[in-house]
C-alpha cells in the first residue's frame, strides 16, 4: 500500500514535471505562430530583373535566405537550445526523484517484505501448532481405540478360554468315562478270555495227562514186550552158545559147519539189534 502511494506521488510528480516543460513549449510555439503570422517586414521593392536575370553566386543566394528566414531561425535555435536545457534538469531532477522513491520503494517493500515473512511465520507457527494438537488428539483418540480394542479383546479372549476350558472339562470328563468304560469293558473281555483259556488249557493239559498216561502204558508195555522178547532171545542165543559149546567139545561139527553157524549167529544178532 505504501509503494502504491509512492508510485502515484512520483506520477504526479513527474507529470507535473512534464507540464512545466510542455508549457514553455506551447508558450514558445505560440510566440514562433505569433512570429510567424506577424508579417516581418517587407523589404523595398527591388527593381525587377530582367528574365533573362540569375543570381551569380551562393553568396547572394545565402545572403537572400538570411534576410527571409535569417530572424526566425535563429529565434527557433536559442528556443530549442532553452528547451533543451529545461530538459536536461528535468531529466537530472526526474533521476533523482526516481532513484530516491526507488530507495524508499525498496526499503517499503523490505519492509513489508519483512512483514509479510513474519506474519507467515506467525501463521505457519500457528498451523503448525493447530495440526500438532489435531495430530495429538488424533493420537490419544488412536490410543483410547486401541486400549479399549485391547481391552475388549482381551475380554473375548478370556470368555473363550473359559469357554474353551469348559468344553476341555467337559470333553475330559467324557473321555474319562468312556474310558473306564472301555476299561471295565476290556477288564471283562480279558477276565473272559482269561476264563476260556485257562479252561482250554486246563482241558489241553488233561488231555495231554492222558495221551502221557496212555504213552506211558504203551511204552511201558512196548518195553516189557521188548524186555521179554529180548530176554526170550538171550534165552535162545544163550541156548544155541551152549549147544554150540557141547558141539565143541564133543568135535562133532567141521569147520565149514561151524563157519556157517556163527554167520548165522552173527546174522541173528544183528536182527535183534
């Protein structure tokens, strides 16, 4: 807002300026229209040349135009020579002004500059504290659900553990019955079992004692029937010895009959055995 009026003030100047030159000037154009409308005075008549008449030099050439034009020429160059001058210390003095409102522009515009940094300063302090404490209360919000999600859990977690012991109890006892009835169950089967086998076995074993008592009576039979055949034999062979002795004695048997006699003998022996 400063820089605007700064701005404004040095237009103004500067137009006021431009005013105090154009005025000069127009005061000057209307003394050159004045100069010019006047009618500078005529010269005398010159006697007319004959047409057959021309300058002879530039001299006089130059000389004519200095009386016609001379007065105003040189009126218009000290005009343009003042004018350039209230020019010049315009333009020195416009420089001035506008190098000063540029140093008060710059120094506004620090200023303000400076301003405008600490009052965005302020403001992003003051968002940023705002989004702190929304960030803060969000956070406890965040903790508040989170503690009391925490805290229902772990309530569900208890009720089902209990839930879950229950039914574990529940089950055990179950299982528990069901295995003492699997017990008493397989107790009895093995008690019947037990009661079967040892009535088999207690009959195997009777007839075993009887095939034994039998196979006893049998071999013992068998044995006296070997014993008496095997003492009949002794009787026999101890017989024939005997005879074969007094056979001996007596030299009645040859040696071809003898020989035939103990393969005989020999032969019987061997049956018996």
């Amino acid at each position: 807002m400063f820089g605007k009026k700064s701005t404004d003030s040095s237009v103004t100047q500067t137009e006021f300026a431009v005013d105090t030159i154009a005025q000069p000037e127009a005061a000057s154009e209307k003394d050159s229209a004045a100069t010019t409308n006047v009618p500078s005075p005529q010269p005398a008549p010159k006697p007319e040349p004959a047409a057959t008449e021309i300058p002879e030099t530039d001299t006089e050439l130059a000389r004519l135009r200095d009386i016609l034009f001379g007065g105003q020429a040189r009126s218009t160059e000290k005009r343009i020579g003042d004018l350039e001058i209230r020019l010049e210390a315009v333009r020195q003095e416009l420089s001035e002004l506008v190098e000063k409102k540029v140093g008060n522009l710059d120094q506004t515009a620090g200023n303000q500059l400076a301003a405008t940094r600490t009052d965005f300063v302020e403001r992003l302090n003051m968002k940023t504290e705002a989004q702190s404490n929304h960030l803060r209360t969000a956070q406890q919000t965040l903790n508040d659900r989170i503690e009391q999600q925490h805290t229902d859990l772990s309530a569900q977690i208890r009720t089902t553990q209990r839930g879950l012991s229950e039914r574990l109890e529940t089950q055990q006892t179950e299982q528990a019955a069901q295995l003492r009835e699997a017990q008493k169950e397989l107790s009895q089967r093995l008690d019947t079992l037990t009661a079967d086998f040892m009535s088999q076995l207690r009959q195997i074993q009777k007839e075993l004692s009887g095939r034994l008592d039998q196979l006893s009576e049998t071999q013992s039979e068998q044995r006296r029937t070997l014993q008496a055949e095997s003492k009949q034999r002794d009787d026999e062979l101890r017989k024939e010895l005997m005879n074969f002795a007094s056979l001996l004695e007596s030299k009645k048997v040859s040696r071809a009959d003898l020989s035939q006699m103990l393969s005989e003998l020999s032969q019987r022996m061997r049956n018996d055995e």
